[in-house]
C-alpha cells in the first residue's frame, strides 16, 4: 500500500518535470470572509425584493413552489396547507431554536403527528428511532441558510436540530426563509461558504451542506423528466415577510 | 493493471453500433437536446465565457502546486476525523475499500454515481468479495441490471429504451412492469429508498475536494449521493488526485459552469458538500469517512503529454457535439471513458498502446474543445496521440509504410511533381465515374467506407504556374 510520503514524492517529481503550461492564479480568497459577509448582508437587505422576486422566477422554473405569508405566526397554517392538500399526515422539522419558530405543536393542533428534531446529541437508538420516523414522514420542514435568486437554490447547513433528512425522505420538503437568507448571486454564496469555513466550526455545526434547486429529478429513462427518484417530488419554499424569530446554528 | 481491451476491433464496434437503429436514434435525440440546453443556459449567462477561463486558470494554477494542495486537502480531512488513504492502481483501490468493507463488516454497499469507481472496476472486486454493491443513480442502477457499461458520462443508459427497462425491472422483480418511465421511476425509488436504509456502506466519487477545508462535493440530480453520504455508517469516497481545488471561492466558479455544460441546468438539484463523520448533535452523517486518492496514470501526465486532459471536469459536453461519439455512442469506444476526452483518458489509464485505433475516432472538427468548460484541447492532444502511435510503431505497418513515403515526397517538390504524373498514370484503372472507389491490397481499408479523390488531370501547381504566365502577358 502506498504512504502519504511516497504518493507525495510522486508527485513532487512529476511536477519537477514539468513547467505548466501557462501562468496562472488560483482564486483569491476573501480576507475576513464573515465581515465581508456581513457588510454584503447589510447591502443585499437594501435590495431584497428585487432578490425575492428572482429567486421566485427562478425556484418555478425548476419545479419549486414559493408561498408568501406576513407574519411568522402563520407559517404553521401555510404548512398545514400544504400537508392537506396533500394527504399528508407525519411531518418530520427542525428544532423550533435552528427554524427561528416552533412548528411542531402549532401542525399538531392542526391534526398532524408532527415532530421536531433535538437541539442536541442524542443516543444511537434515538436516531435510529428518528431515522425511521423521517423515512415514514410525508412531509420534512426545514430552515434555510442561504436563498440564491440567480439560480432559485435553497442551500441547508446541517447540525444540531437540523437533521439532513427532513429535506430528502420524505416525498414532500417545505423550507421556511426570510429576506436574510437572500442572496443574489451563486458566487456570493461563495462567500457564505468561506466564511462558514472560516476558523474551527462551532458547536452544534453538521458536516453537511447541500444546496437544494428544485425536486429531485432524473431523465434517465428515454430523457424523460421524471421528478422524486430519490429525494422529495415536490419543494416549497415559505417567504416570511416579517421576518422568523433570531436562529441557532 | 489496466483495463482489458475490448474483444472486437473498434471497425467492429463501430460497425455494429451504426446499425443499432435505436441507438442512433436515442442519441441524436439525447445530444441535440444536450447541445441546446447547454447553449440556452450560457446564452442566458453573460459572465460565462469569462467564468470559463477562471476555471481553466484554476485547474492548471492548481495543477502547478499539486502538492501543496493535496496535503491541505489530506491535513483538513483528518482534522474533520476523516481517513485519507493513497491507491497508485486500480487494484491499490480495491483493495483499499475491501479492507474498509472487511473490517466495518459491511455486506451491502449503495453507490452514487462515480466514474472513477467504474474506471477502477470497484463492483466487480466488491462483488468477488461477497460484499454487493448497489448502483443508485436510475441510469447506473438500469445498466448495473444489464450487466453493462454506463455509455455517456452523465447518461448512463442513454442507449436503453423504456421497454428495456421494463423488462430488466421485471426479471429483477419477478413481476410484469409497465414500460412507463414514471412508473419505471417511482419502483425504482422504492427498491432503492429501503437499501439505503439498510446499507452498511456507502460509496461515492468526488466532483471537487476542497483543500481549504476539507470537503468533499457531489453533484447529482436525484439525490442519491445525500442518501449514500448520510445514511450508511460507513462513507467512502473515491477521487482521482486531479479533483483537488484550493477554495470555496473556487469552487463557486466551477459550480456556475459545470451543470450549464452538462444538462443546461443553472445548478444541479443536489450540491451536496460533505465534511467528513457525523458531528455531535447530528441526527445523520456516516461513523467514518475515507477519502481514497486515486492516481492510476494520472500523476504521470502532470509532466505528460495528456497534462490538459487533468483539468476535465466529466461534464460529457464533448460527447454531445462530436459527430463521432454522435454516431456511434458510447460502447462502441470499448472503455469507461467514451466520447473525445474518453480517447485521451483511456490513454491515461491504459497507455497509448490501448488508442491506437480509437485515436482516430475523431475527425478534429474542434467541436470539443469548443463546448469544453474549461477549453481542453482536445484535437491538439489527439493528434499527438496520433504521433506517438506511430513513433512508437504501434500503428499497423502498411499504414506506417505509406504515410512514411507521402512524407517523404512532400517534402521534395520535384519528387512530388514525378509522383503526381505516375501516379495519374496509375490511377486508371480505379477511376470511376470522377472517384477512386476501391482500391487494391491494404490500400483498400481507405475506400471501403469513402472515395479518394484521383490526383487531378493538372495539379494546383501546374495551374498556378500556367496563371503566372498569363498574367505576365
């Protein structure tokens, strides 16, 4: 089996050998990412409506919904909607401290076994436990981190209470965002993943980040578009025009 | 080892696959609709084409400090509690995920779809060791049913009719199937959704690895890579050295070009970027992660010939617009590697030795490297495949013989005139009907499929000459 010092060495004499073929520059990474993140936060909030409505554009047209409410009181409501409209009964969510709001008991007043993920570490059995109950839900509610108008992505960190398989079980994903979370652009969310990376990661961060752009789909059949081969058949995405409550994670 | 030759010569191959009348019908459709998502999603881009140099000036600024960014990468990924482990064969990385499977007790293994696992031939050592190992992307999982090779680098079973599939469905399930893709589609997920859910292992490839932080990027489109890096306990990931980038600033560079060149798509549905081991708190996330660095000829082409061919993304927009792979798909190249960049990677894993036909599988119309994300040369690399071919004797010897006497006389201007007037002399006999449409002995390999030209009643040359007089009259 080959080592590390070996594989290397290997490689050092190749590149001995060769000049490279023109000059050239890797990227230059943002120094200070998080400040440079928060002065480009202050200056997205200027322009969020144009973002939103982008991002609206762009979401459709890979197969997304968007609903739009006030307040953040009456994102249980819009869920409960969508879950009826549906049929759908189990609803798997964030913890209510990672979503900015508690959906879990308002959706239960509603009629639907809904649960919400633990804001911290728990035992092996408990997820295996949580596991199947994602894998048996109709419906997963998650936060967003980042929307992308250019592209209509949602992107999701995982960690404590922000399990990755409410946004991929079940067949039904339904993500809760505010004009925070905008972004216009896929390179500035570059710089959202630079800062996230930006010194060790804090308690209660995943390993995980995914960006979300629409349903799950495959045209591996013929060509033909076919949505939820794996992850959810249906996206929607809620707006919040008041704003959610401060958020963990 | 490298991968063995196909039985048939290519002539064969191409042969067979040309009276495949739905095949060649699945890929006009598949490219032509490829082509104009891709120029649809760039038309709509306006920083395209400069994103398009970014990349290409970063892989190779990456290329040039390969060492250093290896080792951030490998610092960063144990740091994440990852395990970093250096396979130079296929069989190093066999080997490598055997010894994982063993020692974890892993029996069932899923897969997201991975090229680089193909090309190592992963399944076959898997399977050899009783461990089995599931393909989960629909194309992957279809062709895994046929025992065959995926034949387009993002379209696995492009050439498989939805009857086809029906029928593979059906003797795997023991049931009569409906050749209806959505169908098709919604069984597949349920076979597969309770495999990943008992999966002791999960295998994929690597887009990207960031060396900044240590993270490995998956880009699909079902979601099946979340699925194979969450839920098994054990994730393994198999990339070749070349994948490395420095940033995510980078990597947000190559995000923005590499669907809109693959499928037309803005961004994939799943970017799906894995930082090693489940984290305290975590509901999901694998025990252990092992990223399995692959060489397999590629270290090599740092300073080799084939050194552009490192910067390929695996995107299959070369395959799309070449008018070769546009004929004859994807089997018919007989490696894992099909289309225009298949020919210089399967002369990277495999040597020069193994194209000595299919390098000239390509009529050099440029067409590659002009949908090329990041703008490999192609054509200029297949013609020095070409040449090194023949310098190294490994072209049939008839065709050494006369390309070597048609240098010759092109480089001798009388020699040339001489060989111009004999030769209309005896091209007599096979002229028909203003052609040469068959021609004797091995010259024969050329007009069996098109007509030479005879050598015109008065050369270019003696024209110019004749004009020249004029004019000076």
């Amino acid at each position: 089996m080959t080592t590390r010092a070996e594989f290397l060495a290997r490689i050092r004499a190749e590149m001995g050998r060769a000049p490279g073929l023109f000059a050239a520059e890797v990227s230059v990474r943002p120094t200070r990412p998080r400040e440079r993140l928060a002065l480009l936060r202050r200056e997205l909030s200027e322009r969020w409506r144009e973002d939103l409505e982008r991002f609206g554009q762009e979401f459709e047209r890979v197969g997304g919904v968007l609903h739009r409410v006030s307040a953040a009181a009456q994102v249980p409501d819009a869920i409960a909607r969508i879950a009826a409209e549906r049929g759908a009964r189990r609803v798997v969510a964030w913890h209510g401290d990672a979503l900015g709001l508690d959906v879990a008991a308002p959706l239960a007043a509603h009629g639907l076994q809904a649960s919400a993920a633990p804001a911290a570490e728990v035992d092996a059995d408990e997820r295996g436990r949580r596991r199947a109950l994602a894998a048996d839900a109709d419906l997963g509610v998650t936060g967003v981190d980042l929307a992308i108008a250019e592209t209509g992505t949602l992107v999701v960190v995982s960690g404590a209470g922000r399990p990755r398989s409410a946004s991929l079980l079940p067949p039904c994903h339904v993500a809760v965002f505010d004009r925070d979370a905008l972004v216009t652009s896929l390179l500035q969310a570059g710089l959202a993943l630079e800062a996230w990376h930006d010194g060790p990661p804090p308690a209660g961060r995943g390993a995980s980040i995914n960006f979300i752009t629409g349903p799950s789909r495959t045209a591996d059949i013929e060509l033909t578009l076919t949505r939820g081969v794996h992850g959810p058949k249906e996206v929607h995405a809620v707006f919040v025009e008041q704003g959610l409550g401060p958020r963990r994670g | 080892m490298s991968e063995t030759p196909p039985p048939t010569p290519l002539r064969e191959r191409a042969r067979q696959a040309l009276q495949d009348t739905f095949l060649h019908e699945a890929l006009t459709i598949a490219t032509t609709k490829f082509i104009g998502l891709r120029r649809e999603a760039f038309g709509e881009f306006p920083d395209g084409e400069a994103l398009r140099d970014r990349a290409r000036a970063i892989k190779e600024a990456t290329l040039q400090h390969l060492d250093q960014h290896l080792e951030r990468l490998i610092d960063n990924v144990e740091r994440r509690g990852g395990q970093v482990h250096y396979a130079t064969t296929p069989e190093d990385a066999c080997r490598t995920v055997l010894d994982i499977a063993k020692r974890t007790g892993a029996r069932l293994a899923v897969k997201s779809k991975s090229m680089a696992t193909e090309e190592i031939h992963l399944n076959t050592a898997l399977q050899a060791a009783g461990v089995t190992p599931l393909e989960t992307d629909l194309g992957e999982y279809i062709i895994q049913l046929a025992h065959e090779r995926p034949s387009h680098i993002i379209a696995p079973a492009i050439h498989k009719t939805k009857g086809q599939v029906a029928e593979l469905f059906a003797r795997e399930l023991g049931r009569e199937i409906e050749p209806d893709p959505e169908v098709l589609t919604r069984i597949a997920r349920a076979e597969l959704r309770e495999k990943f859910l008992i999966a002791d292992m999960g295998i994929s490839g690597a887009n990207f690895g960031v060396a900044d932080t240590g993270t490995i990027v998956l880009v699909t489109n079902e979601g099946n890579g979340r699925m194979v890096t969450s839920l098994p306990r054990v994730h393994v990931a198999v990339m070749g050295v070349e994948k490395v980038i420095p940033s995510m600033t980078d990597l947000a560079v190559f995000l923005a070009i590499l669907a809109k060149s693959a499928t037309g798509q803005k961004l994939s549905v799943y970017t799906s970027l894995v930082n090693g081991p489940r984290r305290g708190g975590e509901l999901e996330g694998p025990e252990e992660f092992h990223l399995v660095l692959l060489d397999n000829g590629r270290i090599r082409q740092i300073a080799g010939p084939l050194r552009e061919a490192l910067s390929c993304l695996r995107c299959g927009a070369c395959l799309n617009v070449c008018p070769v792979y546009r004929q004859i798909g994807g089997h018919a190249y007989g490696y894992t590697y099909p289309g225009p960049i298949g020919i210089l990677l399967t002369a990277m894993l495999n040597g020069p030795a193994s194209v000595k036909d299919l390098a000239h599988a390509s009529s050099l119309c440029g067409a590659c490297a002009d949908a090329c994300p990041v703008r490999i040369d192609i054509p200029r690399m297949l013609i020095e495949l070409r040449r090194s071919v023949v310098e190294r004797r490994i072209a049939p010897w008839p065709e050494r013989v006369v390309f070597g006497v048609f240098g010759r006389l092109l480089r001798r201007p009388a020699l040339y005139r001489l060989a111009a007037r004999a030769g209309r002399v005896l091209q007599r006999p096979f002229v028909r009907r203003g052609a040469i449409r068959r021609l004797p002995l091995f010259f024969g390999g050329w007009t069996r499929t098109r007509d030479l030209p005879p050598i015109a009643a008065r050369t270019f040359q003696e024209r110019w000459a004749q004009l020249a007089r004029e004019d000076h009259r």
